[in-house]
C-alpha cells in the first residue's frame, strides 16, 4: 500500500472544505430564490376582522331560521308522527345551539340580529298550527321545512365562500353542515314534494376561452423566471457530479485502474 507521501507524487489532493462546500451553497442559493418567488404578498395573507354587509347577512338568516324551526319542532314533538317526532326533536335541538353561537358571534361582532321571525315565517307556522294532527301536519311540516332549508343552505353556502373573516367563515361551514343534515333527515321521511322545489339557478355560461389559467403577465414572469433558477440549479448540479467523477477518476494511480497492488 502507497503512504501519503507517495501518492501526494501523483498530484492527488483531497477538496478543500471550501471547495466541497460550493456545490451545496449554490444549491441552497436557488433553493431561497426559488421559495421567495413563490412566497404570496404579506397582503394576500391578511385576514380581515371587520363585519362586510354579507356577514350580517349570513348572522340574520340562521338567527331567523332558528326563531321558527325550534317552535316548529316542538309542534312536531306534539302533533307529528314518531318519525316527525324524531326529526322534529333533531331540528330543535340542533338550532338551540346554534342559535347560542350566533348570539355570541353577533356580540363579538358589533353585528345585532333580529329576535322574531319574519312574517313569511310567521306564515309558515300558522299553517303547521292549522293543520291536522298526523299526516296532515307531517305534510306541512316537511314540506315547508325541506324549501326553507333549501333556500337558506344555498345563501350560506354563497357566503361561506365570499366571506374575508374567519370567524364567520368557520360559523358558516357549522352552519351549513347542520342545514345539510336537517334536508336529509326531512327527505327521509317520505313526505317531500320534490316538484314543488323551487329549480336550482345555476349558470350555464361558458368561461371565454384562451384565459382557463387566468395568468397576466407578472404571473407569467414568476413561472418564466421559475423555470430558469430550477431548470438552472438542475444543469449546475449535475455538470458539478459529472465533473468532480472526473477528476477523481482521473487523480488515481494508474495501477488502481488496472487492478495492480503494490505491498
């Protein structure tokens, strides 16, 4: 076996530490480029806590749905049927609690809400006090439930999407959540008038073509520039690997290549 001193003959001198150290500093250099790139705007990032015209919106509808529902489920409990019964208890129970959140949403907010039920929700129940105990009543209450619900889980839904403040965001998605599990327990009765259902609006309008990715041009920058530091990176790294192969093939004895040994 060689000694140091008799392969330092052979011009074979290990990398220096700064030497080594270069590839991965400029490795680590398009890596911070890359991520402040794509970093978004302290802007973008903000959350808002004011209260817009939709949030006050979204606090009166479930405060107003609740102001009819819960006296509605209590009728049910006394003139339904056990399966109305059943549903009837679910939907009061459930509006209880949410109407306790979105008291103290409101409060926390500065956003007051209403504490009667409109007059179409009057309606509403007049027309479940008027009916027949049993099916009579059953029809009713299904019915009058399962639209108003359709309508108020189609506006919160809206909401939910459009809001800025998180508070009510998280409000909405409960709000929602509840409103869903209220339409399917109401359809499971068998009583829903389907054809009476208003039609769903939705539109059919077709996105104008050629802007499916919505990128302007600042946009189209970041990707160009993108492209160059990574596809970049890539190239340096792999021309390093490749050359420092050779040079360390390169820096060997010749009889280590061949296979020879010396004692």
């Amino acid at each position: 076996m060689r000694s140091a001193s008799e392969l330092a003959g052979f011009g074979f001198e290990p990398p220096s530490v700064l030497e080594r150290s270069r590839p991965l500093v400029r490795i680590l250099f398009v890596v911070v480029a890359v991520l402040a790139l794509l970093a978004p705007g302290s802007t973008s990032l903000a959350q808002t806590t004011s209260v817009s015209d939709t949030d006050a919106v979204l606090l009166t509808k479930v405060r107003q749905a609740g102001l009819w529902e819960m006296p509605s489920g209590m009728m049910a409990m006394e003139k339904g049927s056990p399966i109305v019964q059943k549903i009837g208890f679910a939907i009061m129970m459930d509006h209880g609690r949410l109407d306790v959140a979105t008291r103290a949403l409101s409060q926390k907010l500065n956003s007051p809400v209403p504490d009667q039920p409109s007059d179409e929700q009057r309606g509403w129940l007049g027309e479940e006090m008027a009916a027949s105990p049993g099916p009579a009543f059953d029809r009713v209450f299904a019915n009058r439930l399962r639209a108003a619900h359709g309508q108020v889980f189609a506006i919160l839904a809206q909401l939910r999407a459009g809001t800025r403040n998180d508070d009510v965001r998280a409000f909405a998605t409960v709000g929602n959540q509840a409103v869903l599990r209220h339409m399917t327990m109401l359809e499971s009765s068998g009583m829903v008038d389907y054809t009476a259902l208003p039609a769903p609006a939705v539109s059919t309008t077709a996105a104008p073509t050629g802007i499916q990715l919505g990128l302007d041009t600042s946009q189209i920058a970041v990707v160009g520039a993108l492209f160059l530091l990574v596809g970049g990176g890539l190239f340096y790294v792999l021309r390093q690997v490749k050359s420092n192969r050779g040079r360390a093939k390169a820096s060997r004895p010749a009889t280590v290549r061949t296979g020879g040994s010396h004692g």
